[in-house]
C-alpha cells in the first residue's frame, strides 16, 4: 500500500514537473524581468494610459497589432519594422496598411529605454500594451509571460500569407488558427476583440452590395442591418468606417457576440462563428450566462497566442528603435 502511495506520488510529481518544463520550453514566465527592468510593466501601463486617455480609439489598433505580430513569424515585434529601399516589410502589406498606433510603441519604448537601456524587447513591450488597452477599455486585465526576443526579420509577403482574411469562411478560420497552435476556442474567444473598433467599408461592401458578382447581399448578414451600413457607407466609398459594436466599441465588454447573434457582424469572418456548433455554443453562452467566461478565456487565449513560435534566449535582439534592425 505505502509503495503504491509513493508511485502514484511520483508519477503526479512527473506529470507535474513536465507541465511547468512545457509551459517553460520556449523561455518565457511572468516576471521575467523582475531583475533587470522590476518596473517595466508599470513604466508601459503608465505611458500607455496616457495615449488611451486622450484617444480611446487607439485601443484596437494596438491589440490588433499583437494580433498581426505573432501570426506572422510568431511574436518577435516584426510586425513594427519599417520598409526600406530593398525590403518590403509587414508594415507595407496590404491587412497592416490600416494599423494605427505605431507612436505610441515609440514613445513607450522610448520610457523604457530611459529606465533599462537594452533590456526590453519590443516584442515584449507589443505584449503589455495589448493587455494595458484592453484593461483601459473596461476590459479584463492578465499575467503575461515575457521573455521574448525582436526579430530581425519582416516581409510583406509573409503578412498577405498568414494574416487571416475578413472574408474567411469557418473552414478557413479553423486552419488558420490551427496552423498557429489555437484552438476552436481561442478562434471565437480572440475574435470577441471585435467588441472595441472600427471596421473600414472596404473590408465588407461586398457583403451589402456585391457578394456574389450578382449585385446582391450575404443573404447571412440582417436586411435592416444591411440598409443602414449602406447609409453609412455609400457603394464605391473607400475612406469611410463604422463601429465594430454599434454603441459600445471603446468599451471592452460581450456585445460582440450579441452583434454576432443577431447576424449584425460586420464581417464575413464575424458571421462565420454561427455556420460552428462549438464557436456558436460559446456565443451562446456569453449572451445568456449570468456569469459570462468572457474576459477569463480571453486572457486564457491571449497568453496562448503571444506563445506563437517566439524567440527567446540568445536568438534575435533587443532592438533599440522598434522601428528598425539593430
């Protein structure tokens, strides 16, 4: 009996220690700075808040740009290189040409820089702001691993491959984020980002003008919310946008998925979350929960996504202008 009691210690022990070696393998863990830079985190939240506080609107833009990061070579900060004479960077692809907050990544690494000179890489830096936006929307806040190193390099082909597109159908959904490591799960709990911003005209006039060559309409989208995106939006308009979440999109909350349920998701990838039992059971049960897991899973997802395929160690740098290569 004592023999049996010790195994099973042991093997609890083993399946113990080779969760925390997994959660470990890539080098990142909370605190990761806790010696080199201790206030990191609040010297990011406090410069941060100063740019939200003046531009509510600037929130999605910079979780977006996490977003954009880690799909494209993982989570190494290429997504902020600038193109040069010889290069064609992610910045110049066509689904980046409408991130907006670059500045506030400057001004940020700029504070850094100030109190640990070298230490910070901007991936790292992409990581926490994304979390600091979303908390300064009345959003859920996390712990998020750090670690990581900056890339050294960014390609505006690599961007147009794997930067899922807003007119994906669920099929194409699922294997884009599966080909990153996520989930079903992490595909409907990180598109409930869509609670805050904006959403260009161009990204789906064709779903209320012509979504099949035909002259006609998603049949999937509402014919009243139809009518009044073509209000907002006249045919041929290319400089235009209109909330993601009408009424609440600089508030970090679930109305996402109301929009989504009442087939009033601006995109085709919005609408794509009800044509999945899974994705559509979870939008379900955001609605109707009195207690939703929202904001729990979506630093759960958060975390998981900001894990993609990072460098860590002696691999890559710590830039000193995110903007370029050292």
């Amino acid at each position: 009996m004592a023999s049996r009691l010790l195994l099973n210690f042991l093997l609890q022990v083993g399946v113990l220690l080779f969760i925390l070696g997994s959660a470990n393998s890539q080098g990142l863990q909370v605190g990761f700075y806790k010696k080199t830079c201790p206030n990191v985190e609040a010297v990011i939240r406090k410069t941060t808040a100063e740019f939200i506080q003046l531009a509510p609107s600037l929130a999605a833009p910079l979780l977006r740009m996490h977003f954009h990061d880690c799909f494209v070579r993982g989570c190494d900060g290429s997504v902020l290189i600038n193109s040069t004479a010889t290069n064609q960077a992610e910045k110049s692809a066509i689904p980046n040409l409408t991130l907006r907050g670059f500045q506030v990544i400057d001004a940020v690494k700029a504070e850094v820089e100030k109190a640990c000179p070298g230490i910070v890489s901007c991936a790292d830096i992409l990581a926490l702001v994304a979390r600091d936006v979303v908390s300064l929307s009345m959003g859920p806040t996390w712990q998020v691993p750090t670690g990581r190193r900056d890339g050294r390099i960014s390609l505006a082909s690599e961007a147009l491959a794997n930067l899922p597109p807003p007119f994906f159908n669920i099929t194409e959904l699922k294997a884009s984020f599966q080909q990153k490591g996520l989930s079903v799960k992490d595909l409907v709990v990180l598109s409930g980002a869509h609670t805050i911003g904006i959403g260009h005209c161009t990204s789906f006039d064709n779903r209320i003008y012509n979504f099949t060559g035909k002259g006609d309409v998603d049949p999937s989208m509402d014919p009243n919310y139809v009518i009044r995106l073509r209000a907002l939006c006249p045919e041929g308009n290319v400089t235009d946008f209109v909330e993601m979440d009408p009424g609440s999109s600089k508030i970090f909350d679930t109305d996402y998925y109301k929009v989504v349920a009442k087939r009033r998701g601006l995109f085709q990838s919005d609408a794509a979350l009800l044509d999945d039992n899974e994705t559509k059971i979870y939008i379900g049960l955001q609605i109707n929960s009195y207690n939703p897991s929202f904001f729990s899973d979506f630093g759960v997802s958060m975390v998981k996504m900001g894990n993609i395929s990072v460098l860590t160690g002696n691999a890559g740098e710590i830039r000193k202008n995110c903007a370029v290569i050292n």
